[in-house]
C-alpha cells in the first residue's frame, strides 16, 4: 500500500506526480527545485541560495513524514552544470550530521524552470 505525502510547506508539484510517496518502510521524495512554497515563485539568488531552499523543501517534506535528514539513505543530485558542485555540496552536507547517505551527482543539459539544482531523495522509515 502507498500512502500520499504532501504539505503545502514544499512546492507543489508542477506535473504529474507526489511530492512525496510513502510505502512500507520506505519514502520516495520526488525532485525538488528552489521554488518558495510561500510565494511560488523561483529562489533568486546564487546557486548557494538555491541549494539551501531545495534543501528546506526537502526538509519540509520529511517533516510531513515525521522523519528527518538522519532517516535518508540515498538522494540524487541534478546540477546544470558540473562547476556548481563545490558550492552545492557545502550547503547539502550542512544538513547532514556526519552518516550522510548514499548519492550521485550528475549534470544535466536542462532543469525544470531554468534552475541550477535538483535533488531527491528516498529515506528508510524504520531508522
């Protein structure tokens, strides 16, 4: 059975799919990108602005779930270019406390309105 995560503290999506899906000990977090849930509108800023508003999305969709950042085995990181790493990998790991888990970064030719992070994430519930 899959159970629906959704809070109106992250954006909401803009196709087709969950925030977030729940199934057994698992979560599924779909890609967030640096929209404001407040505003809906685009993070403005550097890429560093950016990665911490997809990251409190993040957050806020773990919330909902009553998990938190410690709860995530795997995430994947989408970048519009290879040279922004050094920056979003400094935000990323500052939500984590030292077990960070497992991941892939990978550029990509285009992201979903023009941005320059996307990042998912799946958490084990029973952690």
């Amino acid at each position: 059975m899959k159970q629906i995560i959704k809070t109106d503290k992250a954006p909401a999506p803009i196709g087709p799919y969950n925030q977030a899906i729940r199934t057994g000990e698992s979560l599924y977090i779909s890609g967030q990108i640096a929209i404001d849930p407040a505003t809906n509108q685009l993070t403005e800023g550097d890429v560093k602005a950016e990665a911490h508003r997809v990251m409190q999305n993040l957050k806020a969709i773990l919330d909902e779930a009553k998990l938190t950042f410690e709860h995530v085995v795997k995430t994947s990181i989408f970048l519009s270019d290879m040279n922004l790493f050094a920056e979003v990998n400094e935000i990323y790991g500052s939500y984590f406390s030292g077990d960070y888990p497992a991941r892939e970064t990978v550029a990509v030719k285009g992201l979903p309105k023009g941005v320059n992070v996307e990042i998912s994430m799946i958490a084990a519930v029973d952690l």
